[in-house]
C-alpha cells in the first residue's frame, strides 16, 4: 500500500468515527461530533499529525481550494446530485421517498420566540433551504434562491399536553407530515413543535435529499441550537462565516464537467464497465409492481461484541477500514445468494473534500458504484486485499458524477429499478444526531433523541440497503433497508442472521475458500437438512407391483378394472389375462428377472394387459410409441437389448391360442430391487436415453397417492398420457393396485378439451391427469365430476378456476419415479406464483449451488432429490450415470440425483420452481423469466393459451416473442397495451404471433421446436412500423426524433422510448416538449408506462378533453413537420 493509500484509508476510518480532519492555518483541526474520543485513536492522530499535515497541503494543492462565487443570476443550474432527484419527481411534487424526518426531545425552560427567530436565522445563514426549483422549456432544471423576507420559516406549534395517548397521536402526527410531499415551488424545510407538558416538547424537522446529506443534519440541528443560544443570550452568534452557498458549488461542479481534471475519472469508471454490466438477480418473495412504491422496512442487528472486537482487531491489523471490511461480507452473501461472481454494489461519499464546505448545508454526496469481481477459490483475506484496493482507487476518482456515468455508459433506465445496482452498502456515523453535543453553551435544557417506533416510516430507494454502524459499547450494528413490495420481513431478519455466521466463519477461516465459507446456522442446516425432509412414512418397500396388484384382484374380482370406448374388464378378468401372456411369453421366450421386453402398442386394454403380464414374467417392461420414428424405435430395442417387442401382431397370435395357457398367478419371485420399466428421455447425443426405474420407487409412488387423495374402489381415474412416457405410470398403477375404475382416454378426445370435459362427466370421473400446457386451459372449463385434476411437466403459472375439484401441481424428473413433490391448491392463491410443493413420502429434496453446498432459503439453486423413488440410473450409460446420481453429500452409503431444474424453498417449507437454465433470458441487460410474462398475458380474458420465446434478433441482440392463442382477432397494438399496463416496459415482447393452438408433443408438453419464428416483420425491434396519423402523433414523433437525435420516419407508433435510447434524462427533456405543444401536464411515471407514442398521444387527448379550459386551438402545433 502507498503513502497516500494509507492516508485514505486512516482518513476513512476517521470519519466512520464521526471525525473530521482539515487545515486551519497550516495546523491540523479536528472535528468531533461524539462521546468521548478514544485515547488510542487520539494517539495515533497524535503520531500521524505530520504525515495527515503533508498529505492534506497536497490534496488541498491540487484542487481548487476556493469555490468561486457564482455570479449574481435570477436562477442557477442544479448540482448533479439534485438533478436525479429532481427526475424522479411527479410534476411538482418531490418523491417522499427522499424525505428526512427527525425527532429530538426538548426538557427545559424552552423560548419558543426565540427558537422561531433561530429558524429565521437558520434560513438565512444557508440559501439552500430557502431555494425552490423549476424545469426549463428545454427540460432542463433550475434553482431560484428566495430573499429571506419572502420565505419566513413557520415554527408550527402544537399541543399536544392534554391528549390522553399523547405517545399515539404524535406517531400519527408526525408520520402524517413527514409523508407529505415538498413542492418544488417551496423551500425544502419545515419544523414542527409538539408540547407533551410543562417544560417538554418534541421538536421535529422535515427536509429533503435534494438539499441536505447525512453531514448537513449534523450542521443543521448544530447551527439552529447555536442561533438559539446567541439569541438567548442577545450576542452575535460565533458560527463561522460561510463565504459560500450552495449555489455556488454547483456552478463550480458543471464547469469543473469539462474541465481537463476529471477526464481521468471519466477513464477510470468507463474501464470498470467496459465489459458487460452485470445484473444483479438476487431472490425475491413477491414480484416487482408495475410501478415501485418506495415503502420500505428497516431491521436491525448488533453483532455481540466479542465478535465486533474480533473483526476490528483483523482490519486494523489489515490496514483496512470497517467499511471495507462490511463491503467484502456483502458481496460474499450476495454470491452466497445469487451463485453469482461479478457484483455491483452503490455506496455512498462525501465530496466536501474543500474547506469551504465543511460548515455547509446542502447534498455534498456522489455515489461510487463498487464492482467486484470474485474469486471464490481465494479466502476472504484476499477479497479484503481486493476490495481495498477497489475504494482506495474508487475514492480517487469519487468526484466524477454517477448521473454522468450512467449517460456515458448509455444504460437503459427502468421506473422499477436502479441503474448499475440495486443494492447499497453506507458505513454511518455512531448517531448523526449527536445529540449530545448539540448545544454546550446553555444549561437550560437538554435535548435527545425523541425515541418513538410508531413514528417511524421508513422508505426505501433501492431493493435492499445494508447500512453498518459502530457502537463501540455494544458492538457493530448492522441495518438492512429493504424493499415492502418484493420483500417479507423474516426473509431480512434471516438475511442479518446469516451475514452474521459469516462475518463468524470469515474471522474464524480467513484463508478458506470462499465458497466453503458458511453462513448457515446448525438451525437453518437442520430445517433445509431434516425438517422440510420428514417425509418418513411405512411403505412395503420389498414389495412389488404385480403381488399388490394381485392381492386387490382377489379382494375386488367382480370390479371394473379398465374401460376403453365400449370395451371393459374386471380385476379379475385383467389379472387372468395377463397371467395367460405371461405364461405364453415364457413359453416361447427367456423372459425373466433382470430383462427387458419392449411394447409398442396403440392405447387399449390389450396395451394394459401387455404392461402386467410383462411385469408378472419378473421382467421389465420398456414402452415404446407407435408413432415414433423408425430410427428411433430400432434405436431404442438395440440399445435396451429387448429380447421381445410386442406389438399388435403378437398380441394377435397370442389370442388365438390363449386359452391354451393357464390363468392362475405365476410363482416367479419378485423384489423391491428389480426393474419395473425402463423409459426413455431425451438425450443431449442425439439418442434417447433410457431410464431405469425399480418397483419399489413405484410401489412407494403408489401408496403416497393412494394415501394422499382418497384412492377407493369409488374412484373413477383416467391415463391421459402415451405410455411411452413417465406420467403414465402414475395414471396407472396407483389405482390399480387400489380397487379403481381406470378409464382410457380415447386419442380423438386428447387434444379437444371441451371433448374431453364431457367425457370426464359422462363417465364420472374423479381423479384426472393432465399435462400443464393443457391444464392451463382445462380448469377455465367448468367440470362437476373431477374431485382431483393433476397436473405437472411444467411450470404452472394460473389458479385461476372457479370449479369445486382440487387442483395438484407435481413435479418430478422421470429419474424419481414420476412424482417428487406436490402442492394441492384448494382455492386461487392470492400469490403470483404456484410452487410445486414439498416433497412426497420417503423422498428428499435439496437446493444446492454449483459445488454442492445447501443454499440458504429463498436462495435459488438446483433442485437435487434422493430417497425410495430413485431410479437406478441410466441404461448402458454408465458415466453418465455417475455424473447424474453422485454420492450423498449429506447421506453417507445413499445416492442423490441432480436434475438440472432450478428452484428455492419457500418460507413455508415449499419450493418455487424456477425453470431450467435455458428459461431465464438476458434482454437488453436485464434477466427475464419468460414465464412471468406469459401469466401476465394469460389474464387477458381473450386470451386461451400463450407462450413466450427467446430468440436472437437481427441486431444479434435477443428479442422476446409472444406466441398466443385466442379465438378473437387481437392487434398488436392491444397486446402491448395490454402488458405495458402490467409489465415493466423491457419485458413487453417484440413479435406477436397469433397460432390456432400451441405445438405439442406426444405426451402433451409445448414443443418450441415446432414454434415458427417470426419474419418480415419491420425494423430491427420487432416491432410493426405504423405511421402516425393524427397532430398529436406527428407533434410528438417531432420530439422524439429531437431529443433522440433519431430520423422521424423510423418512429412508429409502437416504438418504445427506451428501446430507442431514452433515459430518464432525455425523459424529462420530453416531457417539457410536450407539455409545451400541448398544454398539458405529463409526469416522468406516466412516460414509463406509456412509452410509446401512441401510449402518450393517447393520455395527452385524455388529459385534453378533461380540461375544458383547453381547445384544440390552443395546441401549439408551431412545431415544422
């Protein structure tokens, strides 16, 4: 570490104590807001006092240590700090998000006139509270400072001394002031006065980001008591003079844009971005609105003092400040969370780096956006290394504006979210408030911090705010502001506890890899572990399907077994059949334990009767579809080495001497262990592989069924699904092993749903299965015979059913034994997302990162399952094998199956199935799920089915398409419409594809390889090019193209603002254009949602005919077109 990295460093530390250091005549002046000064850092000030001296002449030398005066202007620019604020204003009214609020507690012989005439002092010693803002023609925003004697500062007085729950009603008072919004055409300052009794009163100050920091709270309540005091006592008041205003400083920021000394900044930032920029895609519990609220919630936790002390010890020995050392804990929990590597974290800094600012009030803050790049092989003494060279450097060039970094890198702004991060990291002082030393002149009162929960509204800017604080007397203190809409409070108490075992485990193993570092506690091990896995329950798992099967045809010989069209069997006729092809099968063939016999039949009894009597030879049985490819089919008998396919024409030899053969059961011994089936899935060779699943997986399926949803001789089932795959299974043998009428689907009724609603009454069926694409359309059907529908294969996106039966979401890979877990829905949920349950009897299941460790709750991972379902592996692949069913990490002697599907546990013990890998896309930046879009668009009531895709665009730049099914003809202009009221606009799709019904494969699910792709539909975007045809489009299309620099015959009406390059600056410039034209008002959030130039037309005409003081010629259409 250099000389000057160790000063700022030193002087970081410094200032995480509330101390601030400066020159005053060549001598070092220290600044102290605070308790008692700590003897050791007095001493090593003491020590480094030459070096601190040295280094502050050279800083001090090579800036600008005089802020010139600007000169006298009816108006001002604003600094680049207001300015973001400013943008996110609605028309006059400044976001409360950015309000500030604070409380004291006044005992004493308080003069009320004389703290009115403090106020009026207060105002006028600082412009800034005393400024009002406007926007330009031109969109761009000015500051006005108003003479002190028009803009007296009211000390609103209440009493408050004889309500009965004074407590109560002053929460409800000051909550209910400080959520009121500033007008932009009135100083940012208010106080307020409450009396609780004689000689006691709450005093409470209301300001606003835009002209106030963290430091100027400190100067604030310091300079009112000051002015207070001098008053009192009738003396000139001793605050230093202010030889500048604020004004002046942001005068002197904008020229100082284009002065030569911040191009190395400039160099500097876009060299950290200069790859792609990283999105952050941390776990929420609710998904994003439409539009942000900014309600937000704040939970706290003190880390015991042992460990605080401990953590001190090591960045003191390290060089490194406290902040550095939170910085690096935070992007290991976010990497902990999120298994990503390349994280942006916002914080913070000072920029009163001149003297002429130390005393002032007003928004002296940039905010560094801190991009670390892991190395999660290396321990956390490396990151530390790591992150402190990352500050020490960023501190460097902290002067260069963020707004400024955000135009150069071009990014896309969202209403939703914040560019370049969403998560921010803010080292506070011990207490800003200081109450303490707020006046130490006067013994007439003294003032605290007036502590009152109820009063409290905290906001929040960002997704999630972690904020550290060190309270030497009982340890760090770590805060979390987050987010109300997407978050749950439990989630950031679990949050707070799991950065604490890690700051545990970091201190304890400072060279363990960091992926190995924990930060879950024995408690969440033992419920991720044990708790959401007591799925224990007494199956015979030495048993097998055929016995069990047996044993219900004794009990219920005489019940319908199976039904087809006009075709039916009883138990008893289904197993003497099957008895007679098993016997039959091996007579002429070596069937037995431990081979394979394929079938490849269409749907019918004899299919059935195949299946069993295949299974009472001991052999397995492998389904082959009637429809396959001939490749595939020999494919499938060479590589399961079937000694035997039967087929329709053996079926119909075996016919014609069955009753040559006995009908009673075989003695043929069979286990738990043997093979029940092989089925075959989809391979990334090329080939299909196949799927080796035992009879106990099966018979421990069944009984969880069976158990599960009142399985009877009543029950009326269906097998829906081709034979050929997994779900069939599950259709079958659970009901057959039970006593239960099982009725199969005709082909012709598969695909026809009202069809197949009507068969399902007709029959009486009550437990049905169908795969999710369909389901989805199913349940809009009403049905008043089903008690159970099932569903599973894909991810279920809509409840949304008025029918009496129970709705089951499944999921299983075919490697468990169809069904891993299962969520029953009993009603529409009132969440946006169906999860897929928790897992089913003797199963387990696991939400594991890339190298195998348990991810914590809420965190999203790979689905991992074990337990009495699990396959035995893959036929004839024997490394692929390995690589899928590796050894337990957690049961030493037992297999875990990894199936490639993402997801994360719920608070509730359940999981959210997340999709697979190739389901999240990356558009323009952002990390879309595509199935949150597609429910959105199924709640159009025109809407039957939809699908949403990914492709690559002309621009080599992924676009989204929306394949939909609907028996009305939709525009694209409606569609869009119609999500842009509901999505955030980089999630509106580019191409819309109208289809008679989406593709499906053979057992039911969408085939996207069937899924035509869209041509010839316009400009690069996707989006169909429209002329405007009305004024107020051309006006408009006018503006765009000038404030985009664009050529107005490539703006459509559908364009999207964003696509084209606007930002939230080029927005407001805009908006100032067309309230110009048009003489009305527009706000910043109303372009978000309608950025479209037929979105906005069409909300200017509104807000036209609304206001019947405007005509249409009163509309500025002076604009050339």
């Amino acid at each position: 570490m250099n000389h000057n990295g160790n000063m700022i460093a030193f002087i970081e530390k410094l200032k995480e104590q509330n101390i601030q250091i400066s020159l005053e005549g060549g001598d070092l002046k220290v600044t102290y807001f605070g308790d008692d000064l700590s003897a050791g850092l007095i001493e090593s000030i003491k020590a480094m006092k030459p070096q601190l001296i040295q280094y502050l002449m050279e800083t001090d030398a090579s800036k600008s240590k005089n802020i010139p005066i600007a000169p006298l202007q009816e108006a001002y620019q604003v600094s680049n700090a207001q300015r973001r604020m400013l943008v996110l204003s609605s028309n006059n009214k400044m976001n409360v998000a950015y309000n500030i609020s604070y409380a004291y507690k006044l005992t004493g012989n308080l003069n009320r006139e004389y703290l009115q005439l403090a106020c009026d002092d207060l105002i006028q010693r600082h412009e800034v509270l005393r400024t009002i803002f406007f926007e330009t023609e031109m969109g761009s925003f000015k500051q006005k400072i108003l003479a002190p004697s028009d803009c007296r500062l009211k000390l609103v007085y209440e009493d408050f001394s004889g309500y009965p729950d004074k407590s109560k009603s002053i929460s409800n008072y000051l909550k209910e002031k400080s959520l009121k919004e500033f007008d932009k055409q009135k100083p940012f300052i208010k106080f307020y006065l409450l009396k609780l009794e004689e000689n006691s009163y709450v005093l409470n100050y209301i300001t606003h980001h835009t002209v106030c920091d963290g430091w100027s709270m400190i100067i604030l309540m310091r300079d009112l008591f000051s002015l207070y005091i001098s008053r009192t006592k009738n003396i000139e008041s001793t605050l230093p003079v202010l030889r500048i205003q604020y004004k002046d400083f942001a005068v002197w920021e904008d020229k100082k844009m284009n002065a030569i000394s911040l191009s190395d900044a400039r160099n500097y930032w876009l060299k950290q971005f200069s790859n792609e920029v990283p999105i952050l895609d941390l776990p929420v519990d609710n998904p994003y609105p439409v539009v942000r609220s900014y309600k937000g919630g704040l939970v706290h936790k003190t880390i015991d003092l042992k460990l605080s002390d401990d953590f001190r010890e090591n960045l003191n020995h390290d060089k490194s400040t406290l902040f550095m050392g939170f910085l690096a804990l935070t992007n290991i929990l976010i990497y902990k969370y999120t298994n990503q590597k390349d994280i942006v974290i916002g914080s913070p800094v000072s920029i009163r780096d001149q003297a002429d600012l130390e005393n002032q009030i007003g928004v002296y803050i940039n905010t560094l956006p801190l991009r670390v790049i892991l190395d999660v092989n290396k321990g956390f003494k490396t990151l530390l290394d790591q992150v402190k060279e990352l500050t020490l450097e960023a501190y460097k060039y902290k002067d260069y504006p963020f707004e400024q970094l955000i135009e150069d890198l071009k990014i896309k702004t969202d209403a939703n979210k914040n560019p370049l991060f969403n998560v921010m990291a803010v080292m506070q002082n011990n207490d800003i408030r200081n109450e303490g030393k707020l006046i130490q002149d006067s013994n007439e009162f003294k003032i605290e911090t007036y502590k009152d929960k109820g009063a409290e509204y905290v906001t929040s800017k960002l997704d999630l705010a972690f904020f550290f604080t060190d309270n030497h007397e009982k340890g760090l203190v770590v805060g979390i502001e987050y987010n109300t809409d997407i978050y749950n409070s439990s989630t950031i108490e679990r949050i707070c506890r799991h950065l604490d075992t890690l700051l545990r485990s970091a201190i304890e193993h400072p060279d363990m890899s960091i992926k190995d570092l924990e930060i879950l506690s024995a408690a969440d091990r033992i419920e991720l572990l044990e708790s959401f896995n007591d799925t224990t329950v007494s199956y015979p798992q030495g048993d097998n399907i055929v016995s069990l099967f047996e044993k219900q045809a004794i009990s219920t010989p005489d019940h319908v077994a199976l039904v087809f069209e006009e075709e039916e069997l009883t138990y008893k006729e289904l197993d003497e059949k099957s008895n007679q092809l098993a016997r039959y099968l091996l007579s002429r063939h070596s069937l037995g334990r431990g081979v394979l016999c394929g079938i490849m039949m269409d749907r019918s009894l004899d299919m059935i009767v195949s299946i069993l009597a295949i299974l009472k030879t001991g052999s397995g049985y492998v389904p082959i579809d009637v429809d396959y490819p001939q490749d595939r089919i020999d494919y499938m008998v060479e590589d399961s080495g079937c000694i035997l396919v039967i087929d329709s024409a053996l079926y119909a030899d075996f016919t014609t001497i069955d009753e040559s053969y006995e009908n009673t059961g075989l003695e043929i011994s069979i286990s738990g262990n043997d093979l029940a089936y092989v089925i075959y899935t989809s391979g990334t060779t090329g080939h299909p592989k196949g799927v080796m699943v035992e009879h106990k997986g099966v018979v421990n399926l069944c009984f969880w069924h069976i158990e599960t949803f009142d399985v009877g001789r009543d029950t009326k089932s269906t097998l829906y699904s081709n034979y050929s795959f997994d779900a069939s299974v599950w259709e079958l043998f659970p009901y057959l092993l039970k006593g239960a009428s099982l009725y199969i689907v005709p082909s012709v009724l598969r695909l026809d749903l009202i069809a197949l609603n009507n068969f399902y009454e007709d029959s009486g069926i009550t437990h049905a299965f169908l795969p999710t694409a369909l389901c989805e359309s199913f349940i809009q059907i009403e049905n008043h015979s089903l008690s159970y529908l099932f569903t599973g294969g894909d991810r279920l996106l809509t409840s949304n059913t008025s029918n009496h039966y129970k709705l089951v979401n499944n999921y299983g890979p075919t490697e468990n034994s169809v069904v891993s877990t299962s969520f029953t829905l009993c009603q529409r949920l009132s969440q946006d997302m169906i999860p897929i349950g928790s897992p089913i009897s003797n199963t387990q299941l696991y939400i594991l990162d890339g190298d195998l460790r348990l991810v914590p709750k809420g965190a999203v991972g790979e689905i991992c399952v074990s337990g009495s379902g699990l396959a035995r592996g893959y036929l004839n692949r024997p490394e692929l094998t390995a690589e899928k069913f590796i050894s337990h990490p957690f049961k030493e002697g037992e297999r875990l199956y990894r199936t490639g599907d993402l997801g994360r546990w719920l608070a509730d013990g359940n999981i959210e199935f997340m999709g697979r890998n190739d389901d999240q896309v990356k558009i323009r930046g952002y990390r879309i799920e595509l199935g949150e879009i597609a429910q959105v668009m199924n709640q159009h009531p025109l809407i039957t089915n939809c699908l949403v895709h990914a492709t690559e665009g002309s621009s080599e730049n992924k676009d989204l398409i929306l394949y939909y099914v609907s028996e009305s003809s939709l525009s694209i202009r409606d569609l869009r419409s119609y999500l842009s009221e509901r999505l955030p606009s980089y999630m509106i799709p580019g191409y819309y594809l109208p289809l008679d019904e989406l593709p499906l494969t053979s057992n039911g699910k969408v085939d996207r390889k069937a899924l035509p792709m869209p041509e010839g539909m316009g400009i690069d975007t996707g989006v169909e090019y429209v002329s405007p045809q009305t004024s107020t489009e051309k006006i408009l299309v006018k503006i765009w193209s000038d404030v985009l620099s664009l050529d107005a015959d490539n703006i459509g009406l559908y364009d999207n603002f964003f696509d084209l390059g606007g930002h939230s600056l080029k927005a407001t410039a805009i908006l100032a254009k067309a309230r110009t034209a048009f003489k009305v008002n527009l706000n910043i959030s109303e372009l978000y949602n309608l950025p479209t130039i037929e979105g906005m037309a069409k909300e200017i005409n509104r807000k036209q005919w609304l206001n019947s003081e405007v005509s249409k010629d009163d509309i500025n259409i002076e604009i050339e077109l």
